[in-house]
C-alpha cells in the first residue's frame, strides 16, 4: 500500500487526508473542494501523562468570532473552550494522552434512550452493518448550502465551497455520517470529509416502521421512513421541515432522541452541509 507524507510529517495510508491530523493531501486544489487550512506545526506532547497540557496559542477568523487552539497531541484544531480534542481525545485540562485505537476499529458509540426515542446504540466494529432491502425506497441528497453557510460558517473558518450536489441510496437500516479516518477505521456510508465542521462520528439515519420503532434490518418489508439521531456530535444537527427555511432561531436535536424525517425534510450539519431525505416510491 502507498503512503504519504502530510505537511505536519506524518505518514499517511490515506491519499486525501492525513490519518494523524486530518491535514489535506493528494488531490487538494480540486475543483469545488476548499484546500485545506495552512498546517500547524505539532507541539510536543507533554513528558508524561497527567502532567498539565500547555496552553496552545489561538487563532481568530477575520469574522472575529471563532477561536481555534491545535491540539498538543495531533495538531487538530479546536475550540478554544473545548475540554477534550474532538479529533483524538486529547484531554486539555489534564494533558492525558488517548489510548491508541488498534487499525481497524472504532470505539463503539453508545448512545442514551430516552422514551420515545428509538434505541441507536451502535457496535460499529466492522463495516459489516445488517443491510436492510435494496433499494429502501429512500434516498439522501447531499448539497453545499450557502444560505446554511451565512449562519453557521464560522465553525470552519474557512470559506464556502462552489456548489455541489450528490445522491446516495439509504440501502442499509443504519446509515453513518460523519467524516472518514483510516487510522481509526471510521468510513461512514454518507462521508462529509470536507466539512471540518462535521464530527467523525456526527449522526446516523435510522430505518424506522409506521409506529416509530426500529425498522428490522431482516424484514423483507421496506421502512416507513428513517430517523435522524445526532450522536453527540461538538457542533450539533439540525431537523428542518419541508417548506420551511432554517434561521437564526433553529436549535439542534437533542443527542440520542430519534427524529422521524418526511419525504423532503432536511438535515443540516457542520458549516455547509445539508442533507435532503427524499423517497422514490420504489
């Protein structure tokens, strides 16, 4: 397998994105994808676990409204507030580096119930999900939204992507979203990678039946519909009805609590990512 060496000196098995930092390689520069930000240069990370993190120097957006601090242990950046790397798990308050995560493997995502919502709690060890039919019926449409980016695109300080459209098919009971990391194994079926305001591991659709309970990915019968679950994602997701327009008001879902989506509502994640469910009637 070919590797790459990123700006920051690591090697990557990834030819687009750096496994350790995330910092953009092979093909940056394409047409309708943002370079990605200058590196940052990796701090050394602290003599010993325990020991107190040093407080890394900030940056500020000429918005002058958002602050990002590289994490001391993989260079990714952060919120100035943030407790922990959302990249790694650095702990800022304590200097206690992450436990390596053996190649292959995601740490399992377990996500709380709350009445009414519909049990997510995800073993996402292999890519091996328990594929509902194909064709589901349902699809997702995935799109730059510049309108989204007037109020949300200072998490990724950066500017807005040219527009862009794709379709992807909703063929398995638990569709993924989030961005990809091959040293962490993480490849969700709908892969935002260019939004890096969207968390690894950010939210997933879930097949759903009429009543509102977990659709059975061995049922021979098509989902009702699919529900939106955000997984604790750091910059939340957001549920917006057919025929209405997000706004400065709009509040995200609450982690874990299932939303079920209609035919053309709209799920809005990161800085400009917005995510059209739709059903073919097939």
């Amino acid at each position: 397998m070919s590797q790459t060496t990123c700006p920051n000196g690591h090697v990557s098995a990834d030819p687009d994105w750096c496994d350790t930092c995330g910092a953009r390689l092979g093909s940056a520069g394409s047409p309708g994808v943002p370079d990605a930000a200058a590196p940052v240069p990796m701090s050394s990370p602290p003599d010993s676990p325990g020991s107190p993190a040093a407080a890394p120097t900030g940056s500020t957006s000429s918005a002058g409204n958002f602050s990002s601090v590289p994490c001391p242990h993989c260079s990714a950046p952060n919120a100035s507030d943030a407790l922990f790397c959302e990249d790694c798990g650095y702990d800022f308050t304590t200097g206690q580096a992450p436990e390596p995560v053996p190649t292959g493997t995601v740490p399992v995502v377990n996500v709380s119930t709350v009445a009414g919502a519909v049990p997510t709690s995800v073993d996402p060890l292999t890519d091996a999900m328990p594929p509902a039919p194909a064709p589901t019926g349902w699809i997702v449409i995935v799109e730059i939204d510049p309108v989204w980016f007037e109020l949300k695109g200072t998490l990724a300080d950066q500017p807005c992507p040219a527009p862009s459209t794709s379709t992807i098919p909703l063929r398995h009971a638990i569709v993924r979203i989030g961005r990809s990391s091959q040293s962490r194994g993480i490849h969700p079926e709908i892969a935002m990678d260019s939004d890096t305001a969207v968390s690894r591991q950010h939210a997933q659709l879930v097949a759903v039946s009429a009543n509102g309970s977990q659709a059975d990915a061995d049922s021979a019968a098509l989902p009702d519909a699919f529900a939106a679950v955000d997984l604790g994602s750091t910059n939340g997701t957001f549920v917006v009805r057919s025929g209405t327009e997000p706004s400065e008001a709009i509040e995200p879902i609450d982690p874990g609590v299932a939303i079920t989506l209609a035919d053309g509502d709209r799920v809005y994640i990161g800085a400009w990512s917005r995510l059209t469910i739709r059903h073919t009637g097939a």
